[in-house]
C-alpha cells in the first residue's frame, strides 16, 4: 500500500538521520516518536491512546543506552515494540472453566464481527478437548441466524438448542440451561444478535441474558478491520457487561489490527483468541502479542534488524 | 425522523463524537495554530487518515485566509465546504441498462452488509414500482441463501438459486437467464464475503464478473462495493483491490447508526474515484439512503 512505503521510507530517514550512540537524546525520540505515531494511526490504534502512549514511551526511552549494534532510532522503535507487547497482554490466557458445570460462555459484540463462526470453532475445539459443548441460539433477529448456527453446529458435530424466532432471548438461553443439563453438557456457548452498543434496548437485553445464565466468560468479539470507533464499543459493551476477554476475528486479511491495541487498553481485558478464516474446521488460534506488535508497526525490516541486535 | 437526522443523533451519542469534540474545541476561540492540530486530530478520529485529515485542515486554513475568518467557531462550514469538495468529486447516480434488466453485482468483504443491503435495495426499487430478481451467489456461508429468501421474502420478490456449495457463477448465468425471460427491471446479485487479501477468492470472484459481462450486454452495470462504516484504514486497501479485480462503480457505507463516522469513505473516494452511492442506517427495510455529500459532511462535523 502507497501509504506504508511512504511511511516506511520516510522512516528509514528519519532513523538513519540518528547516528549518535550513547544515550538517547530527546531529540532521537522525538523524530523516531513522529514516525511511530504516524505507524499507530495508519494501523487504527485510536488517536487518543496514540497520544498517551507516545507520551509515556518518550519519557521513558530518553537517557536509555543504546545498543552498539542499532542506531537510537532503532532503538526506540525497539522500546516501542517491548511497550506493545507488553501492553498486549504478556501470556496468552485459556477460558475460564467453571467449578460447577456448565461453564456458560456468552459471545457478543456488533453486527458482522464473527460471533457465529468463532462460536462453532470455540464448539469444535471444546468437543476436540472431550467436553459436550451446547450451542444455544439466542438471535431472534437476524434473517436465519439460528439455520446458520445449525449448519455450522452440524459441521462441527456439536448439538443447538433453539427456540425458534418468537420467545425472547433471555427465555431461550434460560431454557437452554435446562436443556444443557438435560444433555449432560459441561459448556454451553450462546449465540447473541449482533448489535450497537448504543442500541439502549439491546443492550439491556443482554444485561437480563447474562443476569439469568451467570457466564463465566463475556466475550467481545472485534473485527480486526475496525476503526477508530473500537474505543467507544469496548468501553459500552465492558461498562454493562463486564466483558472478560476478546476474541479478534478476521486476521487472515491484511488489516494491521491496531484497534486491538486499543480495546486491550480500554477494558484491560485479554485478547484470548485470534480468528485467522471463515471455515470452522480450524479452531480458534491463541493469541501472539509480540506478532500482533510487529504488525500494528509494519515495520518489519527495522524489527527483524531489532531482534537480531 | 430522517435517516439523517439518524445519523447525527447517532453521531452524538458517541461520548467524544467529532460533533461535541468540535463544539469543545471551537467555542469562543481564536484561530491559531492548536485549533488546527485539534482539528486535524478530531479527523483523524472518524478515520478519514492522517494524509486526507491533513489535506483537510490545508483545505479549511486556505478558505478561512480567503474568507478573513478569526474565530474558530466559524470553522465548521468551511469545514463541511472541504469534505463536499472531496466527496463530490464523483456523480453518484445509479447507472441504468438502455434496455433489459439492469445487474447490480454486491461485492465486499466478510460481514460488511451485502445481504442485508440487496434486502433494502430491493424494496427500495419494490418501492419505485420496478420488478426485482435476487441471486443467491453467496453459495459459501452457512445459511447465507437462507437469509437472501428471507429477505425476497420480506420485500417481496423471487430468489434465484442453487444449492450450498454451488457455483456461484452458474447462479449468476440462470438468473441473468430468467431476468431476461420474466423481463425484470433490476437483478441484484448477492456474492460471499472475502476478504481482498485471498486471491483465490478474488478469482471466483472475477470469474462472476466475467460471467455477467458475457450474458448480458452492458453488464454489470453497476459493482457496489459494500464498506462497513465501523472499518477503519483497511477500507482504503479493499477499495483498491476490488476496483482492480472487478471495477467497482460505487459504493454502500453500511451501520452508520452507530458511532462510527464512515471517514475512510473520503480518501477512498479522493484516491480511487469511487463515488459513494448509498449508506446503511440500521437493520430493517427501509434503513438505506440514496447519499449526499452536503449531508453526508454535515452530519459528520457540524458542532
Ligand atoms: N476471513 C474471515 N472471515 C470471518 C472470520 N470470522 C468470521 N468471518 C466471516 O465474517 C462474516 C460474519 O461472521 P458471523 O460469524 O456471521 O458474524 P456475527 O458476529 O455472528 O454476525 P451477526 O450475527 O450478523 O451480528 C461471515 O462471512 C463469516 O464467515 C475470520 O476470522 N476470518
Ligand atoms: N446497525 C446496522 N447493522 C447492519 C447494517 N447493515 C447490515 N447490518 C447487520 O450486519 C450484519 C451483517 O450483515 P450481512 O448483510 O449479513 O453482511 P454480509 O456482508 O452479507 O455478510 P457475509 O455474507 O457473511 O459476508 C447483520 O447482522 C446485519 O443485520 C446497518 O446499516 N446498520
Ligand atoms: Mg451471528
Ligand atoms: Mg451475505
């Protein structure tokens, strides 16, 4: 894409103009800190968590040493990549599982995100694992949802309740309970509409779901495509609901992902798990902090030169 | 209320939309330097991308010299006058077949909104009084032809389809056929999500394109690309690659009902020249509105 070579040439100068070793001046981190901020943007982290953390990674890179073999420019870039992943979320955390069974697992997030399909592959590899996994289907909305959460139950070989489009969602994922208990099920896995989170109706909906089931995980899955916008769906959706970890789909496209970085920072939840296609044959990929760091960076060549160093 | 009255209240629920950001910024300020740095921010906001939010505030600092502006709060017009300019760069009519059935092929990424948006244009046209035909090229997602019946269903017109699995190019050559013999208006054809980074898929995909160009002359007459307002820099990249692969001729920014701003449309528009023809504004019927660039900025960043 035009704009990242620009970025990444540009950059190129700006780190090659820093040829001083010793310590880190402030004015090396200044002119690296612009190249990294226009990197974070081009990547969809939010303009205010840019801010804050261009601040706080300037304060602490000036005075550092620098490395012989790097010049200050790389290494700040180094800095910002060890801040990034860190931020991210150091060790990669698994789903809670309850002390009773069923462990109660609710998916929600806006329309489109791939709560359907991370569903069945969470069903896949839970069945994979030797649990008995239920899948409930609680979007009366969407024009054949609940066809699509059996089809991709089917393929996964993972049994769905439903209740049809005419009861209310917080009925059926009651009833689900029972039936998830009728069938012996340790984990039920419910399907929830996609919507707004400024949606006040939909919004109490699953507020009364998740009063009525008590789920040991809330998962918001988010787009990796998203945009600035992420930090106003994440803060909504963890305010009510208090989500307890996220699921980042599509990542097989070429989008950086950096609304990620902002949704970690917002709710401080986990990011679990990375969705990397359409098929649900593949279960759901546990998450990378360092390979998602580089990425929102997309300043491969420095960073590969970084981790040699 | 209208849809773009919609919009707005959308916009303004958002706790730091661009609106109230902007009333912040403004208000009873002189124009200096920072007002511009917070502009230039607040654009960056609603993702239009730091090149397209700079030449934005380059645009606003050279209108408001020639007007001899000097408060902030007489910004925000010149602020709308400088997205207009960009967004009109294109005409945004839909393009009609001489004679014969018109093809609209649907095209995007996964979860954009295709299906939903073939559900609102059918009515929509429904509405005119034109005769409609869905195809169900999506033969890849679970239930997608499912959903595509609901939706004829709910607007009232016929789906031509095949079974999953099928290919999606013949699903294009029957409804083309039966089109032509029910003498239909207007056929909008539903396609599978992919994302613009699997060539594989951008085949198929240009393979449907082929098909349509072959039975039908003129065809497609128009390629809609289908951007979900939520996305952010990556629009720019899908924009790119299904002009490459299918000439895209328009595009449908869907869920502008939420918070999000729908900005990327304004580089793609002055990159790609792809004109924007209709936003999405909800989940029912008639939650589509034909787009206008005046409105489209206003809504965006009038205080
Ligand atoms: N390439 C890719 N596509 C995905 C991924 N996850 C989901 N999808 C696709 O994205 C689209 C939407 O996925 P769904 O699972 O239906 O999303 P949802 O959140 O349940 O959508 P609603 O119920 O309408 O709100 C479908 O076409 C999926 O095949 C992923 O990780 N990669
Ligand atoms: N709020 C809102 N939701 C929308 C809008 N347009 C579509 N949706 C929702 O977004 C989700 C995805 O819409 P679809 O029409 O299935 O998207 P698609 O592009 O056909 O998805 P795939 O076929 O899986 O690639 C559904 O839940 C729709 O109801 C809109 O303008 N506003
Ligand atoms: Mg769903
Ligand atoms: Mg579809």
């Amino acid at each position: 894409m035009q704009v990242l070579e620009g970025l990444s040439s540009s950059l190129q100068k700006a780190l090659g103009k820093l040829r001083s070793k010793g310590k880190l001046t402030e004015n090396d981190v200044q002119e690296a800190m612009r190249e990294v901020r226009l990197a974070l943007l081009a990547a969809d982290v939010n303009v205010k968590v840019v801010r804050d953390f261009v601040a706080r990674v300037r304060e602490r890179a000036v005075g550092q040493d620098v490395q012989k073999s790097l010049t200050p420019g790389q290494q700040v870039v180094k800095i910002v990549y060890e801040e990034l992943t860190e931020l991210m979320g150091g060790t990669q955390s698994r789903i809670q599982m309850a002390a009773k069974p069923p462990t109660v697992i609710m998916l929600v997030g806006l329309q489109g995100a791939g709560k359907t399909t991370a569903i069945a592959k969470l069903a896949l590899s839970f069945r994979q694992h030797q649990h008995r996994p239920l899948l409930v289907a609680a979007d009366v909305y969407r024009p054949a949802a609940i066809d699509q959460l059996h089809v991709l139950g089917r393929q996964v070989e993972v049994p769905v309740f439903d209740m049809g489009t005419s009861h209310n969602p917080v009925d059926i994922v009651r009833n689900g309970m029972q039936e998830a208990e009728r069938q012996g099920a340790d984990i039920v896995l419910v399907d929830t509409a996609g919507r707004l989170h400024i949606d006040e109706g939909l919004m109490t909906e699953l507020e009364d779901m998740k009063a009525a089931i008590q789920p040991m995980e809330v998962l918001l899955v988010v787009d990796a495509m998203t945009g600035q916008d992420a930090v106003h769906v994440a803060e909504t959706f963890h305010e009510r609901l208090g989500v307890t970890g996220i699921i980042l789909s599509k990542l097989d496209g070429d989008a950086r992902g950096g609304a990620a970085l902002t949704v970690r920072q917002v709710t401080g939840c986990p990011i679990k798990y990375v969705g990397l296609g359409e098929k649900v044959d593949g279960p759901l990929e546990p998450f990378h902090p360092d390979r998602l760091a580089s990425r929102i960076l997309g300043m491969g060549d420095v960073l590969s030169l970084i981790e040699r160093a | 209320m209208g849809l773009f009255d919609r919009f707005k209240k959308g916009l303004q629920k958002s706790r730091s939309s661009l609106v109230e950001r902007l009333g912040g910024i403004f208000k009873s300020r002189k124009l200096d330097e920072s007002v511009y740095e917070e502009m230039e921010e607040a654009f960056i906001a609603a993702d239009m991308g730091v090149e397209t939010a700079l030449a934005l505030v380059d645009e606003v600092r050279a209108l408001a010299k020639r007007n001899r502006i000097e408060n902030a709060e007489d910004l925000p017009p010149l602020m709308v006058e400088a997205m207009r300019h960009i967004l009109e760069e294109t005409p945004s009519e839909m393009n009609w077949a001489k004679e014969g059935p018109t093809l609209v092929l649907v095209v995007g990424v996964n979860g954009a909104g295709k299906t939903t948006s073939i559900g609102k244009l059918a009515h929509h046209y429904l509405e005119d009084g034109k005769r409609v035909l869905l195809a169900a090229a999506d033969t890849f997602r679970a239930a997608a032809i499912e959903q595509l019946l609901a939706w004829g269903e709910r607007a009232g017109c016929d789906v031509v389809r095949h079974s999953q699995g099928a290919d999606p190019a013949a699903v294009i050559f029957d409804a083309i056929q039966a089109g032509k013999a029910r003498n239909v208006d207007i056929i909008l054809c539903d396609t599978a999500g992919r994302l613009q980074n699997k060539s594989h898929l951008m085949a198929e995909l240009a393979k449907i394109h082929k098909v349509a160009m072959r039975e039908l002359p003129g065809a497609p007459h128009e390629v809609l690309l289908v951007l979900d307002g939520t996305t952010g820099q990556n629009g720019l990249s899908q924009a790119k690659v299904f002009k490459e692969v299918v000439d895209v001729t328009g595009i449908i920014v869907t869920k502008l009902d939420g918070t999000a701003k729908g900005g990327i449309v304004l580089p793609i528009v002055h990159e790609q020249g792809i004109p924007v023809k209709w936003i999405g504004l909800g989940e029912q019927m008639d939650d589509l509105q034909p787009f206008d660039a005046q409105a489209f900025a206003e809504a965006v960043c009038r205080p």
